[in-house]
C-alpha cells in the first residue's frame, strides 16, 4: 500500500511538472511574440498607429488616455517585479520550499507565467503620444525592420541555446521533481559550490541579448520605452556577478574548450569541479 501511495505521489508530481513546463513553454513562446516579433510587425505591414507624431509631448502627456495606459503598465510591471522578487526573496523561498518541497521551483515558474501572461494581456499600448523614434523613410523603412527581425531572432536563438546550456530541467523545476522521485535529494546541492553560487547570482543569463531585443525596434513609443527601461533596470539590478562568480565561468569555457579538443582531460575537468 505504501508503494503504491509512492508512486500515485511521483506520477502526481510528475503531472504538475510537465504541465506547468507547458505552460511556462506557451508564455516563453507568447513573450517573444509581445516583446519582439510583434512590435516589429507594425513596421513591416506598413502600420503607423503605434503613435502620432502630430501631437506635441506637452499636450500628450495631459492627456487622460496617455496618462491611464502608462498608469495600468506601471502597474503590470509592478506587480511581474513583485512576483519575481518576493519568491526569490530568501525568507520566502524557504517558506514555499518547507511547504512545497520539490515543486517550489515549478510553482516559481508558473507564477513566473502567469504573471507574464497577465502583463501581456492587459498592456495597454501608447497611441496617443509621439514615438521617441522611428524609422519611416526609405529604404530604412523597409530594411531596418528587417535588420532588426534578423537580429531579434539570432537574440532568441542564442538565449534559448544559453538556457538549454545552463540546466534548463533544473531551471524550469522538472529536475527536481525527477531527483525527488528517485531518491536522489536536491540537484542544486549536487553542484559544485562555485555552481551553486553562480545560480544565486545569475539566473537569468541573457542580459545582453535581451537588452538587444528590448530596445533594437524600428518604432519606440513610450508604452514601449516604459517596458525597456523597466526589464532593463530591473535585469541590472537583480543580478550581482563578482570576481569569484567570472572566475568560475572562465575555468568552466575553458574546460569545456579543452574537451572538444582533448578528450583525455575529462576527469581532470571533474576533479576541478569537485575541487570547487
């Protein structure tokens, strides 16, 4: 019976894993869309309602429809700021992970989503003000746009890939939920202590390419200067690299290096890591 009980709990476990990754996947896919690919949309088609630039800041800025949709956006970031750093924030992931146990990282990620979700539904776009700039005379009008979907797509394709690299089951919550049901504790504190550091200090490791994604837009409009500044202060400031996080870095590229060319160097890279 007790078995039974076990493996009715592991398959629950399991269940909740995978579809929150689901959902988490459906967010990851609809922020690019939000983020990226549809802003840069209007100029392709030929859309010109982001903004006007027929009406003078002075006058945009005391407009009540101006003045609503950046006080709503405002409060979409606030509240996508507050989930992320109040789960973070130590005394309360201890909380949720003493009640949550191996699902503590799901149940960050998909509050992590629906706050996104959230945010992406209601973001009340700026139409109503001049944009901060936009490129609307040719041939930029036409090839910028398409410099920049370039860009934004070679951007997304190298944090997947940096995601993908950087524990992506344990980042996403499905690795401990596995460990869990094996017997096998937790994955992080498996890691090195130099790893286990890094994470504390980096989990996000897509800062340059999501400041490349955020701001690289044919069209500004201050909806959209308000998002960029946001994320981009927010990524800045949540994060904490020192020299000792850099030196672990260096000394994993270049074993990761040595073994593409030397494969013998395998368990010296291992003995490094447990050194650490």
């Amino acid at each position: 019976m007790a078995s039974v009980t076990v493996t009715l709990r592991g398959f629950s476990l399991c269940a909740v894993a995978l579809i929150t990754f689901g959902f988490v996947f459906i967010t990851g896919a609809d922020f690019i869309r939000f983020i990226s690919f549809g802003a840069i949309y209007h100029n392709i088609t030929g859309e010109t309602t982001l903004c006007q630039d027929s009406v003078p800041w002075s006058v945009a800025l005391r407009d009540s429809s101006v003045l609503g949709c950046v006080a709503v956006d405002v409060g979409l970031l606030a509240v996508f700021i507050l989930q992320h750093s109040l789960l973070a924030w130590s005394p309360v992931k201890q909380a949720c992970q003493s009640v949550l146990g191996s699902l503590n990282r799901t149940a960050y990620c998909f509050t992590t989503a629906l706050a996104l979700q959230f945010l992406m539904r209601y973001w009340q776009p700026v139409t109503s003000a001049p944009c901060l700039w936009a490129v609307r005379h040719a041939p930029w009008s036409i090839w910028f746009p398409l410099i920049c979907f370039t860009l934004h797509f070679l951007c997304w394709a190298i944090i997947c890939s940096i995601l993908m690299i950087f524990d992506y089951p344990e980042l996403m919550g499905i690795k401990q939920v596995y460990y869990e049901c094996l017997g096998l504790g937790d994955p992080l504190s498996q890691k090195p202590a130099a790893a286990q550091r890094l994470l504390s200090h980096f989990r996000h490791p897509v800062c340059l390419e999501l400041a490349v994604v955020l701001w690289l837009l044919p069209t500004l409009s201050l909806d959209r200067l308000l998002l960029s500044a946001t994320l981009s202060a927010y990524v800045a400031l949540a994060h904490s690299l020192d020299k000792q996080d850099l030196a672990y870095l260096r000394l994993q590229v270049n074993s990761k290096m040595c073994l593409f060319g030397k494969p013998h160097l395998i368990s010296t890279t291992a003995d490094l890591d447990k050194r650490e």
